[in-house]
C-alpha cells in the first residue's frame, strides 16, 4: 500500500506539472519565445543554491521561491539587454542561460565543500528527483500553480492580445510591457513548480513539448491551451507509470520522453497539420490532376474526329500524359464514376456524362 500510496502521490505532482507548464508554455510557443523557457529554468539553479546558503532549509517551499526569483531576475535581465543595447534576443537568451547556469554549477561545487552539503540534495534538481515529491510539496505545486492559472485566466483577452499583435494592443493603449512581464513570471512559476520533478536540465522540455504537440491539432488558442495542459499532465502521468513498471528508468527524463513522443505523434497524425495528413491531401490532388489530366486528353482526341464514341488507344493517352504515370489506374478510376468507358481491350472513349465533364474542364480552363 506505500507503494501505491508513493507512486499516486508522485503521478499527482507530475499531473500537476504538466497541467501548468503546458497551458501557459503555450504562450512561449506562440510568441516563439520557446527558448525563453530553456534560459530561465537554467537560470533558475543559482536561485536554488543561493536561496539554501542564505537559510540553510532543504524545504522545498524556500528553494523553489529561490528558483522563481531567480527566473524573474533572469527574464528582466534579458529583457534589459534587448532593449538598452545591440544584441539580439537570441544571442540575450543564449548569454543569460550560460551565465546563470554556470554561476550555480560554481556555487553548487561550493556548497558541496561545505560539511552539511552532503545532506543538502541540491543535485536533484539538476535532473530531477520525481520520486521525492511529498504531499506537501504537491500542494505547494498546486497552490502556486493554481495561482499562476487564475491570473491567466483573469488576464485571458490581454494575454492573447500580446501574443498575436502586441502593436495593435498598445495602440489601443493596453500596458503591453507590463502584460510581457506578467507572463514571463507566470512561465517563471510554471518553471518553479517543475524543478523537483524534472529538474532545471529537462524543465525546458516540458514548456514547449506539449504546447508543440496542441499546435498541430487546432488553430484556436483555447483548444490549444487545453490540448497543452492534457498533453502535459499526460506526459507527467505516463513517465511516471513507465518509470515505475520496473526497468529502471529515471522519472524526469522518461516524462519528457513521453512528451517528446507525444510531440512526434501529432507532427505525424493531426488531421490539418500532420504529415500523414498533408501526404494523403498530396495523393489526393494529384489524383485530381490526373483525372483531369487523362479527360481534357481524351476531349482533345474527341475533337479530331467526327464520331464522338471513337476510341483511343491508351498508349497515347501514356505519350500525352508523360511523366505524370498512373493513367491506367486513372481510366479505371473514371469508368467506375461513369465518364469513360473502355469499347474494346485498350481502348478508351468519353461517355456523354465524361464529354459533359471535360467540356466543364474546358471552359474553366478558358476562363
């Protein structure tokens, strides 16, 4: 019963995680800001070192409020680089995530100098450490979690606003700056209430990977951000039971695995977006190209004679059609709806719904 009890606890925290990271990653994505995610959960290691110098607790309420005003002051910084000098964000992103992190790789080799380092645990949050989440550091999650949702739900139509057209929203006079930095701490938090699980390496993966995966089902924000939660809390569910059916692996980096594959899942199977679905709507017009293809060609042979029932041979119809193949199946494919019909072995004539079709074709064409 422990072990039910460990792992429903564990498999609620994660749920947790991908709920929030999903729904408001959702917005990272949007903006393309995708890597903002990577550089402020990265950053957020000094946070952690830091917050436990300072108090020398391991509670996780402490240390996760280091890593959020950590993220925070790392979001601001990037934002002061970009606007007072000549560097790009990406090149901000790229500056902020290598500082911040190799700062806290120095103060992490610091405190593991100190006689109580080795009590301290501040290693899991590297690569994370989903199996040490306790009901109290889940309630913690959801609370702060919860919170972070309300405010994107009360701020719901200026959030959208910046996402889509932040020019458009400060002319209507919305303090666009201030929207900016209240979703980036809202990110920041998202960050926070994931470090424990999957850790500041991986955190970034769980922003983007199940927002990635809700784009390529809708083209609605709310769908989408509803799709990213379920995909998130999926992610976090599934790593979970996977992790613990035996083989050993590591929870954080399996939750990110299963979002990664449910990432390649809807790249491959979205009804609009999918490959699957493109190739298949690419089969599809070529089918029509062909069929109209093979009726103009046997309208124009009809029109160099008198008879209109003569038959042509289906080996010129093949020159006529060269390179575009298939015209076989193609003639089939026509006599089946009723426009050709075959007078003799390999030899094909319109019928009167088909001349009625290809001279429709015909004067589209014109037209």
């Amino acid at each position: 019963m422990t072990i039910d009890f460990t792992l429903r606890t564990v498999a609620l925290g994660t749920a947790v995680l991908g709920i929030v990271s999903g729904a408001l990653g959702s917005f990272a994505v949007l903006r393309r800001q995708s890597l903002l995610g990577d550089a402020m959960s990265h950053a957020a290691l000094p946070g952690i070192v830091l917050a436990f110098l300072l108090t020398r607790s391991r509670t996780p309420i402490v240390l996760l409020i280091g890593a959020i005003l950590a993220g925070w002051v790392a979001a601001l910084l990037m934002g002061v680089v970009v606007r007072y000098t000549r560097i790009k964000q990406d090149s901000a992103l790229g500056l902020v995530l290598s500082v911040f992190f190799g700062f806290g790789l120095m103060l992490l080799t610091f405190v593991q100098r100190i006689p109580d380092a080795g009590q301290a645990g501040l290693n899991r949050y590297l690569f994370g450490q989903a199996a040490t989440l306790l009901e109290q550091d889940i309630v913690t999650m959801a609370v702060l979690g919860g919170i972070a949702l309300a405010l994107m739900v009360l701020f719901w139509k200026e959030l959208k606003l910046l996402s889509f057209d932040a020019s458009f929203g400060a002319s209507l006079g919305f303090p666009m700056r201030a929207l900016d930095t209240l979703l980036i701490t809202l990110i920041v938090v998202a960050i926070g209430v994931g470090l424990q699980a999957v850790g500041v390496v991986l955190m970034s993966a769980m922003i983007v990977a199940p927002a990635a995966a809700a784009r390529q089902w809708t083209n609605r924000l709310g769908v989408m951000v509803a799709l990213a939660a379920l995909f998130g809390a999926v992610s976090g569910v599934g790593g979970v039971l996977i992790s613990s059916s035996g083989g050993g692996f590591a929870t954080g980096p399996t939750i990110v695995l299963v979002a990664s594959g449910l990432v390649f899942l809807s790249l491959l199977l979205a009804p609009n977006r999918g490959l699957l679905a493109r190739w298949l709507q690419r089969q599809r017009s070529r089918r029509r190209l062909r069929v109209t293809a093979v009726l103009s060609d046997l309208y124009t042979l009809a029109q160099q004679h008198d008879d209109p029932e003569h038959a042509h041979d289906i080996a010129v119809l093949r020159t006529m059609s060269a390179g575009s193949g298939g015209v076989g199946h193609t003639l089939e494919t026509l006599a089946e709806r009723g426009l050709v019909r075959q007078s003799r072995p390999g030899h094909w004539t319109l019928t009167q719904a088909g001349r009625i079709e290809a001279e429709r074709i015909a004067r589209g064409e014109e037209e």
